[in-house]
C-alpha cells in the first residue's frame, strides 16, 4: 500500500512551546506521533529552531549587522537541534537525516533532481529527512518566512499528498472574532483569496513568519494541488489529533 507522504513544518514558537529554549519533550512528541503513523504515512521535517537553540548556550557580541550574528548562531545551533531531534527520535526506533537547503537549489533544475532524488531515497529507506534553510549562505528565512515558503517549496518538489504547518494558533482565525478577543478558527478554505482579508501581519515571539507567510506557503502547494493544514502545533497530539477530527485547525484545500 502506498503511504501518504507529509510534509511537516514546525516552527520555532512550536518547538520551543513558545518558550526560550528548545522542548525535547516537543520534539519527543512529534516523534511519538510519527512513530504511530508510520505504517500509513511517511514524513519529511522542515524544522526551524536552530537560532533558538544556540541562544540556549550562546551570546555572541559583534559590531556588525544584526542578520551576520543570526547567520553565526544558526551555525552554531544547528547541530545541537540535529541532535535533539536525533537523540529523541533514536528512542522511538526513527532515523533522522539532515538536509540544508537555499532558494537558489529551487532554480536550478540539476539541484532539485538531485534534491527529490536524495529525500526519494532516504524516505524510502525509513529515513526522516529534517529539512532547515542553510543559513550560513542564505538568509530569506531569517528576515522573513520562518521557513514557509521552503517547505511549500519542498513540498510541490516532492510531490506530498499534505502539507502541515505547525504554528501556536489554532489555524487562522477570522479578523472579527480577533478584535472581540474571542479567536474563531476558519475550518475550511477552498478560495485563498477568502483568507486575505483575515490576516494581519502580526508576527510570533520566536517566529519570523506570521499568518501571511503562511498564506503564502499554501498559495504555492495549492498551486501544486497539495493541501495545507494550518494547525496548533504547541499542543500535544497535534498531527493525530487533527487527523482523527478531534481539534480546531485550517484546512486549506
């Protein structure tokens, strides 16, 4: 039986659980929900929080721009979020595999084959890519997008049945129920064009993005005719909760 393939994009706020650092107990429950879905679905991370986690160990002083210090904490943080999300998926039986990528490899038509043909194989062999923006050469994602836009990206490159985007609001809510500071959930989108009117430009603690970016994101995989769920990602269960009807969320279709 062919499984469904997922795209999963988490945040910042959702793997710090809007806090200052990084939650392994976050990270240990997405792993708990891939590992309970694995025989249907198959899922590829884009995974923000590399930032966040060198900001746990590190504060670096420098006279420069303030985008040259974030480029040098994703460096240095990068591979501590690798290894909590190593470390917690190894105790439940799932391998993890790291892939940095730049808007540049999504012009270039020999490096998104190669792309597609990596994760292809990885996913294939029960390997769970883990997918971040490199930072290091490239800093879209840290002015702005929060790594929306690369997953959307990603996903239209490799054919997903659905694209999730975890953030800590319960979906997008309608811009009236906002300002009565009783936030309702729109369930359900078919036309984009709908939701532009909803959303401010409000940005989260950690996160780069906003509801916009978002938008954006699922623009692109609607494009590609992958559907988008905007859901909570901050509580637990969140992927099967959604999945099993049981929570609020956006479904953009």
């Amino acid at each position: 039986m062919k499984k469904i393939r997922v795209l999963l994009k988490v945040g910042s706020n959702t793997l710090t659980k809007e806090t200052n650092h990084i939650s392994r107990g976050k990270v240990e429950d997405i792993g708990r929900q891939i590992e309970h879905l694995k025989d249907t679905h198959e899922f590829i991370i884009v995974s923000s929080g590399a930032i966040a986690a060198a900001r746990q160990f590190v504060k670096l002083e420098h006279n420069g721009e303030d985008i040259n210090i974030k480029q040098a904490l994703a460096s240095i943080g990068q591979p501590h979020l690798m290894r909590i999300f190593q470390e917690n998926f190894r105790e439940l039986g799932l391998f993890t595999s790291q892939c940095l990528l730049s808007y540049l490899d999504f012009e270039n038509p020999k490096s998104k084959s190669n792309i597609k043909n990596t994760i292809d194989v990885l996913v294939a062999n029960n390997f769970i890519p883990i997918i971040n923006e490199n930072d290091t050469v490239a800093t879209d994602e840290i002015q702005f997008g929060d790594n929306d836009k690369l997953a959307a990206l990603t996903a239209a490159l490799l054919k997903v049945d659905l694209l999730i985007i975890a953030t800590n609001t319960d979906g997008v809510y309608t811009k009236k129920s906002l300002t009565e500071i009783m936030p309702e959930t729109i369930k359900e989108v078919i036309h984009l064009n709908e939701l532009i009117n909803e959303v401010g430009d409000h940005k989260s603690t950690h996160g780069t993005g906003g509801m916009q970016s978002k938008i954006e994101a699922a623009t692109i995989a609607k494009a590609a005719n992958i559907e988008t769920w905007i859901i909570n990602g901050v509580k637990d269960n969140f992927i099967t909760d959604a999945m099993e009807g049981k929570s609020n969320f956006t479904k953009i279709k």
